[in-house]
C-alpha cells in the first residue's frame, strides 16, 4: 500500500470530457432526492458549513455528487475519493472535478495503488471532518496521517462494515475522535441496506449476465438488513430461495419468512446463483467450491471483495476468460465452471450503478444533517461512535413522507396520555 499523493489537487478522474454526460446523470438522480434538495436548498441560505474542510471517501456516484453539491453550498471545502476501486461512476466524477469544481479522485477500475494514492489525496487539505464509507479514509489518517488527525474534529461513517472497523479500533482505544454511524439511523439501514441493496443487487447480477432469475435456486449468505433485501427481491422475481446464516435468531427469522436454511456447503450442492451480504472473509470457500454444479454464478455485496475466496478459486483454477464485462469463467481442474461477478466487489456497484436515487435520498440527508450537526456540536463529543440523534432520524422520515404526498395521524391528547400513564389497563 502507498499513500503518497501524485496526483493533481484539482482531481484525477478518468476523462474530463464525460463532463457534461455526468451532469446530466446528477440532475436525473436529484428528481428523485427532494429530501436533500431541501437541505442543501436551506444549506445554500444557512451556510451551516462555512469554511469546514471536508474530505469524504464514498462511492463516487449521481447521488453521492447531489450529498457533495448539498456540502458545498453549505459552504464545506469539500474533496472526493471513490471507496471502491469499481465503483466510480466516470461521467460523474468528470462532472464533480470539471464543473462542480470539487477535487474528485476516482476513475473505475483503478488499481489499488491508484485507489489509495487517490485515498491520500483527499486529506491534503487536512480535513477537520471525514465522511467515510468502509473505513479506509479513517484507517489511512489513523496509520499514515497521524499529522492530521489532531485536526480533524469529527466523521461519519456509511455503512455497516465501516462501523464494525470503527468499533473495533475503538474498543483497542484509539479511535481519535467522534464518529456518527450513520449507518444505525432507521432511515438509513432499513431502507438503504434493505431496498437499495435488494434491488440494485438483482440490477447488478442481471445487467451483467442477463440471466433468468425465475427458476433458479438463489443463495443469499446473511440474512442482516441486506440479506433480507436480497432474498426478498429474488423470490419476487421467482427464484428459489436458501439462506445461509450464522446467527440463530437471523436463521430463524429467515425461516419463518420462508426461506430453507442450511450450511453454505449444503447450500453450495444446490445453487445456481450465490449472493454473499454478510460483511465477514472467506464466506464461500474451497469446501464450497468443491461441491458446486458447473456454471454456478457467485457474486458478492458485501463492501470488501473478501467474501469469496478468489485466491483459493484461483488455486483451483486452470484456466480463466472474461465472458463479457464483470463476468469472470474459472474452469477447475475437473472441467467444473465457476462464473465469478464483478471479481468478487460489490455486484450492485460494479456492474450496476448501485442503490437507486430514492433510497439514496435517505440515507444522504442523514449525512448532510450529520454533518451540520457535528459541526455544531463536535467539541461537546469525546472520541467514540454515536448513534444518529434520533431528532436526524425522524426528520428525515417526516421529510421523506411529506415528499410523497403521504398524510400519517397523530395522537389525540387523550392516546398521550394514555401512552404515559399505567392506571388504565383492562376496562
Ligand atoms: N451505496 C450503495 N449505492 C450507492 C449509491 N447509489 N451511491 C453512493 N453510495 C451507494
């Protein structure tokens, strides 16, 4: 791994001319995000932001250019680099770097290398917040920019591997400053992780095979919010559907939401297609592999391309051919053929453009408040990860179902007090 940055400071994306392409995409997806129009339309009057250097590492996507937009007309000095090496959408991080004038650092299919020279490039103008998805951007400050990290006040993180890193390097005590896992707000995980990720998953693997999902036995490993989201779709669109899970009371609840469970090297006999979503290393591997039916289709949406384990595959394998964009053919030594998606990175960004705009909106307007908020309040918070304030929360569920035209009731006086006192109980 390196870090040390050669690239232009105004950005590095793939080719300047996409421009005009990117914005057009941008504005298609911000019809379909009212919530963070109106923050960044108070934004722009507010200036809530004002000066803030900001350096976010997020897929580089139409909705995540509308979350950079919201920040820079808060007034943030924001700069982008993509979290996945496939992720990038090229048109828009042309548009962001050329006519948003924001440093994106992103170009799909770059090498690691490139991904974390691009990484290092994002903390040049010593950031005083991070909006990270994945880790990598606050794993890089707490390794190799320890110079920079007494600057920065405070983060949020996207998602649910993320979290489990920043838990994990604050439990060995030396998460340096507050982080807010924006990834626990209700209107984030239960409708990104479930919806985006159930749908764009599907989009992910049929864009790139175009393969009939009614028929096949689908194996959906995890059965967290993204699980469900998966396993749920595909029986929609008629596939049989396993679940492997290590968890009793997921396994429990996939069963009584009607799906067969059993062990991933049972599973493995039965497949057609495996979708692994459990954020964990070596999910599918060689006893899996072994047992497969020839033509099997593995594919992952877990964040890190950990999940299958390719370097065992390709231990396995004698010969390898690219059949069409972001489908691999491993042919074993017993002539069995393995198809691997998107090599093993999240399908839905990868061969896909990841969770569509609407459940985006959601889950960007809880970073845009985060951010507000965390400039406001950071220096009441000490190191650790926190919850989204449950004022975020429910604003943007508010805001989300007024964008809808949806009407809710709300409780008379009478059921308030009813929900607050313990003598009335059976008339
Ligand atoms: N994560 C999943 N889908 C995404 C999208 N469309 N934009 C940014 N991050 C995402």
């Amino acid at each position: 791994m390196t870090s040390t940055p050669r690239v232009d400071a105004a950005g590095d994306v793939a080719d300047r001319a996409l421009a005009q392409a990117g914005v057009r995409r941008v504005e298609w997806a911000a019809r379909e995000m009212p919530v963070l129009r109106q923050i960044r339309e108070r934004f722009a009057q507010q200036r809530p932001l004002a000066g803030v250097r900001v350096a976010a590492c997020l897929h580089v996507t139409s909705e995540t250019a509308n979350l950079m937009l919201a920040l820079r007309d808060g007034g943030a000095d924001v700069r982008l680099a993509a979290s996945n090496p496939l992720s990038t959408q090229d048109e828009v991080a042309a548009a962001l770097a050329v006519e948003y004038a924001i440093p994106t650092f992103a170009i799909k299919g770059e090498d690691n290398p490139t991904y974390f020279r691009h990484l290092a490039a994002t903390v040049e103008h010593a950031p005083q917040l991070t909006l990270d998805d994945g880790a990598d951007l606050v794993a890089l400050l707490h390794r190799e920019r320890l110079d920079l990290l007494a600057g920065v006040v405070a983060g949020t993180e996207e998602t649910t591997t993320g979290v489990v890193r920043l838990r994990a390097l604050a439990a060995e005590g030396k998460l340096a400053y507050p982080i807010v896992a924006v990834n626990e707000a209700d209107t984030k995980h239960m409708f990104d992780n479930r919806y985006g990720t159930g749908q764009s998953t599907l989009d992910g693997i049929t864009r790139a095979t175009n393969i009939l999902l009614a028929g096949k036995t689908l194996v959906v490993c995890g059965y967290g919010w993204c699980g469900k989201g998966v396993a749920s779709r595909a029986r929609g669109m008629g596939a049989q559907v396993i679940v492997t899970e290590v968890q009793p009371l997921r396994a429990l609840e996939a069963i009584m939401d009607g799906f067969r469970v059993m062990p991933i090297v049972e599973a493995a006999r039965h497949g057609d297609i495996f979708v692994t979503v459990t954020g964990d290393i070596n999910v599918i591997d060689v006893a899996a592999f072994d047992v497969m039916r020839s033509g099997a289709v593995l594919a992952n949406s877990g964040h890190f391309d950990a999940e299958i384990n390719l370097a065992a595959l390709t231990g396995m394998t004698e010969g390898r051919r690219t059949l069409r964009p972001f489908v691999d053919e491993y042919t074993l030594g017993d002539g069995r053929e393995i198809v691997v998606l998107a090599d093993g990175r999240l399908v839905n960004l990868g061969a896909a453009e990841g969770h569509p705009a609407s459940v985006m909106d959601m889950s960007f307007a809880n970073q845009a408040l985060c951010v507000e908020h965390l400039t406001r309040e950071h220096a009441t918070l000490a190191p650790g990860v926190y919850d989204v304030p449950k004022t975020i929360d429910e604003e943007v569920a508010t805001l989300k179902l007024a964008s809808m035209g949806v009407h809710i009731d709300t409780l008379t006086e009478e059921q308030e007090r009813y929900m607050r006192s313990w003598e009335l109980g059976t008339h």
